[in-house]
C-alpha cells in the first residue's frame, strides 16, 4: 500500500466515538477496499477526562479543534462538532485553506454555507464528503452524484428524520398524542431535550436542501424551503387518515416545476400500499425520480453512532482512493441558481379537518365557500348527529392550487360555527 491516509476527528460525541470504533473494527477491511492504510492520528473536544468508551490514549489531543488541521501528521480532518456557525464553520474553512479535505455530518453547515466552502474547496484541490450529513447510514449522497449520473432527475423526496418517523408511527400504532409520545421519544433517545430542529422540520429542510442541489445542479438553498414540523399533527388526523386508506408521513420534497424549484418540508398523507408510506419507526428513506431509472427508493436507519460513522467511513475510503468528485455534482461556476416556485402554485388535493358546532346548515355553508373559490370536494366524513356541540367534519378535496385552499380556508375560519382553525394537509401523489 501507498502511504497512509491520517485522520484527525473533532467533535466526539457518539459518532465521533463511533467513526474511532469502526476504524478500529474494520480498520483492515477498510485500507484494503480504499488501498491505503487508514489511521487516526488527532482528536479535538471540548472534555478530554469524559468517558466515550473508546481509548484515547495513542491519539494527540487538542481543546482548540482549529489547531488540529495545523497539526503536520494530520491529512484530512473529520467534523463532527455541528452547528451552521461558530467553531464548526471556522474549522472547516481553516481546513480547505490549508489544502485538507473534510468530511462531515453536518448538514446545517451546508444547508447554510455549502456553495462558498464547496468553492472554497475547489480552489484549494480538495474536497468535501458529507454522506453522513444526509439520511445517517443510507448511502444517497453517492447514489445521487455517481449513481445516477446518467438521469435527469425529476423529483428527489423522502422521511429524511428519524425522529419524527417514529413519533408518527407511535401515534398511529397507539392512538396517543403527539406530546405524549414525543415525551417517551425523549425517555428512549430518540428525541433531544430541546426537539426543535426535528419536530419542527428544519433537521429535514437541511438535509432536502442539500438532495436537491444534487439533484438539479444548484446551490444548496435552505431560506427557499417552505418548512413545517408535526406539532399540531393530532391523533385524530392520523386516525382519519387510517380511515380512508392514506398514512401520514412527515415528508421533504423537491421538484422542478414550470414556476422554479419547489421545495417543501411538511407532513403529507400517502397512500397505504406506497413504498413511502411502509417506512416506519426511527428509518429514513429517499426516493429519486430519474428519467432513464424512473423511481429508485433506498431506505435504512437515518441516525444513530454506527449508521452515521458508517456513512463517514464511506467517504474517508473515498478520499484513500483519491475520489475528489465535485462537492454538490458540477463545479460550483457550474451550478445553477434555479428560482423558488412560489408555494401557492402548487397543485394538488388535500385534506381538511374542521371542528363545528353540530347544527343545521354548517356543511351548506363550507360547500359554498368552497365552491366559490374553485375547490372541489372529492370526499365527506362526517359523524352522527351531536346537536350543539363541538364535532369533527372532514373533506378531501380534488386536484387545485394552494393559493386557493389558503383562501378558502381563511373564509372558513370566519364562519361562527368554525371553533377552531382548519386543519389542512396535502395529499401526496407520490
């Protein structure tokens, strides 16, 4: 073998640990599939006495993660740290300045600033691997730049956070509600402390915006994705929507339109019997729309220590193998910027939950409004008769623009027998 490829690591939480045990593992089977040596030679992180169940001891230390990339016996750096700003974005460019790769899970950090460092990486001959920063253990970010080299791709969607997954798939399972099932997510690990970036969509949105500057040649643009998480997705949604044969997923999706690029992270209900909607409990999965392979889906776990150092382990062999592909497909002069489809031209059907009081005339006057705004009702749920109190009715509609469901839905919400606001999902033609 030729000479050693030498690793320093920054950030060693559990897949910075992780990424330690595999080389250690599988060290062997690795150098030999990338034909060179692989090692660890520096790590980097902020609490050198806290047990990480790996040992430390034959590797130098640093507390400041920047001076490792200045550490001679260091040729490419690993980042682990996370965050879109601060250290994380200050490693990174010292790194490329310097003329070393980086591989990293950080999806926030592209999402934010992929187009400048992967400019920044050009101009110094290196690259960026971020496999691990996309759908944990699933190997997309390759399948999209060399897999699929030879499509035109029409759309690239998918589960892109675990956590939410598995919220949704209790909810169905048990009939509880979303606070108490995001409670027991928190009590297994699946779930952070604060779960703002998962439940609240903008861990998905990092991820979609990096798919779909692979997918269609543009920087990555996380401000142009329309984002919402699943708080308000309530068990009896999700009941209705077992009721009428459809799951509800909390899905990314990014298409090309005849208005730009549309990008969307929010939940959706798919048809029982789709590949999409058979993805349960803490997996992720993308689908990619191809026009010579038409739909390709890969699943697996989307986090986790081994699925996520399983995925950094990828691109250190590719770097051993000198693989220095382009960071998002073209060069970065190459890419390009393709104008955000503005989200009330999207079309299709959805469904609507409204809470009324039970008397007559109610659904005349919902049909009304809705006929007037050109949106037409496919299908009706409405429960026994309950005079006076507060009941459940519930539409899904055919084919029409949001812009005239957000229109029609704010006339709705008008109305004196409308107790609170409708509750509106899309239906995915997926």
């Amino acid at each position: 073998m030729t000479k050693a490829l030498r690793i320093g690591i920054a950030g060693l939480g559990t897949v910075g640990a992780g990424v330690i045990q595999i080389l250690r593992q599988n060290g062997e089977l690795l150098s030999a599939r990338a034909g060179k040596e692989v090692v660890i030679t520096a790590v980097s992180a902020r609490d050198r006495n806290r047990d990480r169940g790996v040992s430390l001891d034959d590797l130098r230390w640093y507390d400041d993660p920047t001076a490792l990339v200045a550490d001679p016996d260091v040729d490419a750096v690993v980042e682990l740290i996370g965050g879109s700003d601060g250290i994380a974005l200050e490693l990174t460019r010292a790194a490329l300045v310097a003329g070393k790769p980086v591989i990293t899970a950080n999806k926030a950090l592209l999402a934010h600033h992929g187009a400048e460092l992967a400019r920044l990486a050009e101009a110094n001959g290196v690259t960026i691997g971020y496999e691990a920063a996309v759908a944990g253990g699933i190997p997309i970010v390759k399948a999209l730049r060399e897999g699929l080299a030879g499509n035109r791709i029409i759309s690239v969607y998918g589960i892109l956070n675990g956590t939410c997954n598995y919220i949704l798939t209790t909810m169905r399972e048990t009939g509880r509600d979303f606070q108490d099932v995001l409670a027991e997510a928190q009590e297994l690990g699946y779930a952070e402390a604060d779960p703002t970036f998962d439940i609240d969509g903008i861990d998905s949105a990092h991820k979609l915006a990096l798919l779909a500057a692979l997918a269609f040649g543009c920087p990555p643009d996380f401000d142009a994705v329309n984002i919402e998480g699943i708080r308000h997705v309530s068990a009896l949604d999700i009941a209705f929507a077992t009721e009428m044969g459809l799951r509800i997923k909390l899905l990314g999706v990014a298409r090309k339109t005849e208005f730009g690029l549309e990008q969307w992270v929010q939940p959706a209900m798919v048809k029982i019997g789709t590949p999409i909607s058979q993805i349960e409990g803490v997996f992720n999965a993308v689908v990619a729309d191809g026009d010579q392979v038409d739909t390709t889906l890969h699943s697996g776990r989307g986090a986790g220590a081994g699925p996520t150092a399983s995925a950094v382990a990828a691109d250190i062999a590719d770097l051993a193998r000198e693989a220095l592909p382009p960071v998002f497909t073209l060069p970065v002069d190459q890419l390009t910027r393709i104008p955000p489809a503005h989200m009330g031209r999207h079309q299709g059907a959805y469904y609507i939950r409204l809470m009324v009081v039970d008397r007559p005339g109610v659904l005349a006057d919902v049909s009304a409004l809705m006929r007037d705004h050109n949106v037409s009702i496919e299908s009706l749920i409405q429960r026994a008769r309950n005079p006076g109190e507060a009941v459940p009715i519930v539409l899904t509609t055919h084919e029409t623009t949001e812009a005239d469901m957000i229109d029609v839905l704010a006339r709705i919400r008008a109305l004196d027998s409308v107790l609170e606001p409708p509750r509106m999902i899309r239906i995915g033609t997926l």
